[in-house]
C-alpha cells in the first residue's frame, strides 16, 4: 500500500511537471500494486479524459466506483454525460479547419473548451486556427496550455516552431521563456526546503459491540443443621418464551426490517402454533419483498462511508433472504467487495466465485476475474493464471490487463 501511494505521488508530480506519459505509466505501476488506491486510478482516468479517450476515462472511474465507492469517480462519470456531444462538435470543427472555414471551427472549438475533456487537441486545433487568424497572442495562450500537462507533445512543438519563425512575437516568446525558468527555480527551492502535506488518511475505525443476554440455572447447596449434609433444590422450570405476534404484526405494519429479520432468525426454526407460523410466513413475504432492498441499501451506504463491518452485517442479511430478487447479482458482488476490501481474502474469494460461477455475464465479471486473479497469485499460481486468462479471453481490451495480469500468464 505504502509503495502505490509513493508512486501515486510521483505519478502526480510527473503530470504537473508536465509529462502526461510518464504519469500513465506511474499510474499502471500505482493501480497494479493496489486497486484499491483510488487516487491513482482517478488520476488515470483524467489523463485519458485530458487526451479525448472518453471511453478509458469512464471504464476506470466505473471501477473505481464499484471496488472503492470512491464518490469522486462517480461525480466524474456524471460530468461526462455532456462529453458526448462535444466529441461531435470536436470532429466537426476538424473538418472545418480542412476546409479552411477557421472562424467556424473556432467557434465549435470553444464550445468545446467548456469541459476538459479533450483538454489537448482542441487547444492544438485552437492555436493552429489562431496562428492562421494572426492572432499570436491566443495561439501562445493555446500552445501554453497543452505544453503544461504535455511537454513532449509533438503537434504543439509545430505550432511553436510557426511561432518562432515570425520574429514579430519571438521576443515574447523567450520573454516568457525566461520567466518561466525562473519560476521553475522558485518551484525547486519551495520543493527542497518545504513540504506539502499530500495524503490525509481517512480511516474509520469502528467498535463492534455485542450484547448478549445468559440465563443460569444452578442447584443450590443447603447445608444441614450438622453442616455436612446438602440437598440439592428441585430444577427450576425454565418458562417458555412467548411468541410476540402483536409485537411483530407492529413491526410489520411499521417496517421495521431490523427486528423483522430478528423475528425471523429466532422463530424460524422453532416447534410455534399455525397460527404463529402464519405470522412468520408474513414476516418473510415482506423480508424478500421490500427487506432486501432495505439491508442492500444499508449495506452500501455503509460502504461509502468506509463502515465495512457494518456494511457486511448488513449485506450479509440482505444475501441470505435475497436469493429470488432482483437485486442479488450485486449483492453477492457488493458482499465480495466488503471482504476484499476489509483483506478477507478467503471470504472475498468465496462471494466473488459464486459471482463468476452465476453472473459470468453482468456488469462486474471485469472487476471480478481481475480480483481474483489477484487474490489467487500468491494462494494458488494456477487458479490465478485461470482468472488472469480468462480476464484476457473474455475482455482483450480490458484496463485490468496490466502488468499483473501480463505477469501471470507469461509464468
């Protein structure tokens, strides 16, 4: 964990130095130590949304929600909603510029600079219409902004070398040289002599706390008269406990999903009267009706909150009375995911198996395989090059076929 977040940093600092590349591969090397390093995975996915790969962008932030409920993710996954449009106002201004319609596509272009996304050829096809406009001042800004978070980018080292040859802005432009290095001289005395606090650890530790009630029954020793004689009283009658129906029809009427499952464990079994055991048979109409979705949501909110323990009472619930819904495919998934995530690989295996073995098909067999490749590699090195396999077999194209999983097959 330590070493992904020390990637992670450098990884971050290679993007704001400037070089994009560099930082996607700091980013692989950070997500294949630890999956579970959210910030690495989002800082991926921004770098493929700031180079137009909408599609890679969201494949990650949609892991990052489903194994870290990371909420960052989620919100960025929201935001691109309005990306799609843009793609196709990006593509139009391009075929704008071929025709020489510049004003046109400067205009599409800037409606396109309303998101990120595409960060660095809209602003490569915003500088190339500006230098043939004339208007050398915006094609700086433009060539500027792609050269901050790509140095090495080939298109904006062209449009730098038109700029260069009309000596009219040359002097600006090693101007700007000259006090960018001594910003960059500024930068690295901050860097040697200060610090920045980079992480803040999040992490919620909760108290489980168990009450539990014991009844005793001892045979109490009377001495006799001489003191040493006993008798031994008569066992006391244990009462029978009393079905609460009324108590439980409350619930009922009430939805009181908690102390309905309670009902539910301790009656369930139990030798009651017909009369009782309709009272159970409505307890679990409405556990299977309307209590799984109440335990799954609980479940993961309580995962979004980092309260795994009590994500898993929960979810565990919701997987035992959950079987016919619809829901169940994710609770098995989510169950898995709050083992995992809690490094109970033998229960993490066992949910995200049963997932891979019936739902083969849904929307989380990527993460699935992936992690159970993961899990097996230093449990069973066959079973892990099964999952690493199959992973590849069923999804080529998949951003979980890093370094790891290359690893396992090759051995």
């Amino acid at each position: 964990m330590d070493r992904s977040k020390k990637i992670y940093i450098k990884a971050s600092n290679k993007y704001n130095s400037g070089y994009i590349d560099k930082a996607m591969d700091l980013c692989e090397e950070s997500i294949s130590l630890d999956i579970k390093n959210a910030a690495s995975i989002n800082l991926k996915g921004l770098l493929h949304y700031l180079k137009g790969d909408i599609d890679s962008a969201r494949k990650l932030w949609k892991m990052n929600h489903q194994i870290n409920n990371d909420g960052v993710s989620e919100k960025y996954l929201a935001s691109t909603k309005s990306d799609e449009t843009r793609l196709y106002t990006y593509e139009k201004a391009i075929s704008l510029i071929k025709g020489l319609y510049i004003n046109e596509a400067l205009d599409l272009l800037e409606q396109c600079s309303e998101s990120d996304y595409n960060y660095i050829n809209v602003n490569n096809y915003k500088a190339l219409c500006y230098i043939k406009k004339g208007q050398y001042d915006k094609a700086i800004d433009s060539i500027e902004n792609v050269m901050k978070i790509d140095k090495n980018n080939s298109m904006a080292k062209e449009n730098k070398k038109i700029l260069v040859k009309c000596g009219v802005i040359k002097n600006k432009i090693e101007t700007k040289k000259v006090i960018y290095c001594l910003i960059g001289i500024l930068l690295i005395i901050v860097v040697t002599f200060g610090s920045t606090a980079i992480f803040k650890k999040v992490k919620s530790n909760i108290a489980k706390s168990h009450s539990t009630k014991t009844s005793k029954v001892n045979a109490a020793k009377i001495s006799n008269n001489n003191g040493n004689k006993t008798t031994k009283e008569a066992p006391k009658k244990i009462q029978q406990e009393t079905f609460p129906a009324d108590k439980i029809k409350s619930d009922i009427q009430n939805k009181n999903f908690d102390n309905l499952y309670d009902d539910y464990i301790k009656w369930k079994d139990k030798n009651i009267s017909n009369d009782d055991k309709e009272v159970i048979s409505s307890v679990i109409t409405i556990l299977k009706n309307e209590g799984v979705e109440y335990f799954y949501g609980k479940g993961d909110g309580y995962i979004n909150s980092q309260d795994i323990p009590n994500a898993k009472n929960n979810l565990i619930k919701a997987y035992e009375i959950g079987a016919d819904n619809y829901l169940y495919p994710h609770i098995i998934y989510m169950l898995g995911t709050s083992f995992y995530l809690s490094s109970d690989s033998q229960n993490a295996i066992k949910y995200y198996t049963q997932y891979d073995e019936k739902y083969g098909t849904d929307d989380y067999e990527e993460t699935v395989l992936y992690a159970l490749a993961t899990m097996y590699k230093d449990l069973d090195k066959d079973k892990a090059l099964t999952y690493a396999q199959k992973l590849v077999d069923k999804y080529p194209k998949s951003i979980y076929n890093n370094s790891v999983i290359k690893s396992l097959i090759k051995k």
